[in-house]
C-alpha cells in the first residue's frame, strides 16, 4: 500500500531562501526496509542551480537532499502528525489521573459501597475483585501514542474522553449507580452478583 504525503521544506543556501513541498511516497513494506522519496522537480532544479552557481557543493546538495528525505519525527508519517500534541496529551493524562485519584480518595465505603467490574458486582473490598481501572495512558512514547492520534484525527478532546471511558471498566459505585445500571443491563446476561462476596442487593440492610 502506497502512501503519498506532502511534507512542507524550507531549503536556505548562500542567502537565496525557498520553500516548497516535498512529496514523500511511502511504499509500506519494502524487503529491505528502505522509503522511496520523491522530490518536487523544482526544489531539484533550483538546488542543481545552486550547484552551478557555486553557492554549495555536489556534496551539500546531496545532503540536503538526505535532510528533507526523512521524517520530521525520524519514525513515521504518524508519529510526524502525533509529535506536536504529544506533550499536552502527556501534560492532560496526568491531570486526569491525579483527577481519578482523588475521586478514589474521597470514595468511602459509605458512598461507594460496591465495585463494578465488566458486568459483575461486588462488595467494595471484595479480594478477588480486580483493583479499579485508572484512565488509560495515552501510549509512553510517540509512536505508541500516534495509533491514538491517527484514527482520532488528532482531536485531543475526543483521544482524552475515550480515555477516561477505561476508568468504567472495574470502578467503585453508589447505591443509586447500581440501581440505575441493574435498570438498564441486559437481563438475559445471568446473574450479576459475585458468589464470592456476596454484596447485598441495594435497598437491602448495610452489610456488615
Ligand atoms: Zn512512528
Ligand atoms: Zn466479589
């Protein structure tokens, strides 16, 4: 699979400035790993016109062919799209993880006496009850963090909501939560209580 990219250059030499695109074919998965680059004919002309004026050398013009036949990113055309948003997404995750723990912290047995987890409901302390589910990282480098990127288009709200959604897989719950979700789960799923702990059903006396 093909993929056409225009990258934006800037080439400055012996004070004569240009800027124009560079179009880089990526041809996927070649046998021996290599990129093909296309370069726009002009950008070309103009640095052979360099050479002949003896502004730069064959060398120089060779090298800076090399310099803009590469991505910004040295990785990918992704992680050349995810790089400039990499560092709020960072900044955002620990913001809504610092978020998340302090709901856990002011969550008491009280408050939040079950915990929910992929369908099951258990008492909060529950011991085979996994631990609830912080938001999710949005990757620990940029090429893990550009699969994010990509198929969201960037939108840096939308990446940090779905996210967060990860805090609902295994997280502690009201009364009134649990109400509300027996109302709505799909009734033909059995039954959602854990047999180990044996949370009492909302409405029922305080366990304990
Ligand atoms: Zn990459
Ligand atoms: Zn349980």
């Amino acid at each position: 699979m093909a993929r056409v990219v225009p990258l934006s250059l800037s080439l400055e030499v012996g004070g004569h400035q240009y800027v124009t695109q560079v179009w880089a074919l990526q041809t996927g998965e070649v046998a021996d790993g290599t990129e093909r680059w296309l370069l726009d004919s002009t950008a070309v002309r103009w640095l052979l016109d360099r050479v002949a004026d003896g502004d730069i050398s064959a060398e120089r013009a060779a090298e800076l062919v090399r310099e803009v036949s590469r991505w910004n990113s040295d990785c990918c055309y992704w992680c050349d799209l995810a790089t400039p948003a990499y560092p709020e997404v960072l900044r955002r995750h620990r913001d809504a993880y610092e978020r998340w723990q302090r709901q856990q912290r002011s969550m008491t047995p009280e408050t939040h006496p079950y915990l929910l987890d992929n369908g099951t409901v258990h008492r909060w302390d529950c011991a085979v009850a996994p631990p609830v589910r912080g938001p999710g990282h949005p990757g620990t480098d940029v090429h893990t963090y550009a699969a994010w990127h990509g198929p969201l288009n960037g939108d840096v709200d939308r990446i940090m909501a779905v996210l967060w959604e990860e805090t609902r897989v295994s997280r502690r719950i009201t009364e009134g939560e649990l109400e509300q979700w027996l109302l709505q789960r799909n009734h033909h799923a059995g039954s959602p209580w854990c047999r180990r702990c044996s949370p009492e059903p909302p409405g029922a006396p305080e366990p304990g």
